[in-house]
C-alpha cells in the first residue's frame, strides 16, 4: 500500500507544477508566438482593382503570399482570368488588414 501514497504524492505535485501561472504564461506566450510566425508566412496580399468602367474601383482581394513574386504572378493572372488585363490594375500590400471597404498596409508595391 505504500506504493499507493506515493503515487499520489507525485500525481499532486504534478497537478499543482500544471496549475501554476508560469506554466500558463509560458504556454500562452508559445501560442503567441506560434500564431505570429503563422502570420508571417504569407505577408503578402494580391489586390486586384477592375477598370473604373465596370465597377467603383473597389479593391478585391487574391490571396495571400509568401513572396512579392508570387503576389504579382496572381494578380496578373486574377487580371487575366478577369478580362480586365489592359485596363484593371493591381497592387500587392506587405501587412495588409481589412479596414471598412479597403485594405490598410504596411507598404504597397506593383
């Protein structure tokens, strides 16, 4: 029986090492850091503006995308597919969030 009383003793030490706040802060900060470096993988957005003939001009988002290169290569073929290749244009935003009816970006490039 003695074998019993020191499982036990392990069993709360355990749940009380479990319960701590570090424990919980560490853990919550990993999953910080975790959903950041999930952010980072793709912060590039592919906007697409249709010419203003068709419609206000309002930008539509392509996707997301790890390089500058593949942000543009969808663009340009969302603009294709789209009919509106010579005159929609197209912008790829670094850091992009939707903000009312437009995107906010770190920066802009074509």
């Amino acid at each position: 029986m003695t074998g019993g009383g020191a499982d036990q003793t392990k069993t709360r030490r355990i749940r009380k090492w479990a319960m701590t706040p570090s424990v919980w802060q560490a853990l919550a900060l990993l999953a910080c850091a975790a959903l950041a470096a999930c952010g980072e993988a793709s912060p590039w957005t592919a906007l697409v503006v249709a010419p203003r003939k068709d419609v206000a001009g309002q930008p539509e988002s392509v996707g997301l995308f790890r390089s500058l290169e593949d942000c543009r290569a969808a663009a340009v073929a969302k603009l294709a597919e789209r009919g509106w290749s010579g005159d929609g244009s197209y912008h790829c935003g670094y850091r992009c969030e939707p903000h009312r009816d437009a995107f906010v970006c770190e920066s802009m490039q074509r």
